[in-house]
C-alpha cells in the first residue's frame, strides 16, 4: 500500500475517533456552580482539548493497528466484508 493511502487511512481513523472523543467528560456551565454571565449555559467549564488529543491519538493508533494487522494477515475476513457489501447481482 502506498505510504499516501497509510497516512490518509490513519487520519481518517483519527478524525471519526477524535469526535467520538469529545463529549467524554464534558461538563456545561448550568451543572456547575460557575456561570459567566452573557455566555451560552450549555457552555463546557473546562475543555481540556490537550488530554482528549492525547486519547485521541492513542485509540486512533490502536485501532488503526488492528485493522493493518487483520489486512496483511490475509485471512480473507475483509473480501467477505467487501463482497457482502457489494450489491446483488442480477444477471
């Protein structure tokens, strides 16, 4: 595979982990004791955007790692996968 199609598979893998990521831990400023007047309630208190890059990256790699391993093992569960997602042909 070519080292273009390895970087934009992983990134793509790290985009969808990134936003399943987000909104663990999240806490609105109207379920704490903070509220700064004149933002939106629904507002995070704290983001810590640092940690869930880090998380991010790392299940991202992780699962990326599982799918090259079930790719160069060849046991043919992803042209199962593909051919069942191929539509029926009606010949």
């Amino acid at each position: 595979m070519a080292t273009t199609t390895v970087i934009a598979i992983y990134f793509l893998i790290w985009w969808i982990t990134l936003f399943a990521v987000l909104p663990f831990g999240v806490r609105s400023q109207h379920e704490g004791e903070d509220y700064a007047q004149g933002t939106d309630p629904g507002a995070p208190i704290m983001h810590s955007i640092g940690r869930k890059l880090i998380w991010t990256t790392v299940v991202a790699t992780v699962v990326f790692a599982a799918l090259t391993v079930l790719y160069r093992s060849n046991l043919g569960i992803l042209a199962e996968f593909m051919n069942w997602l191929r539509p029926p042909h009606y010949g």
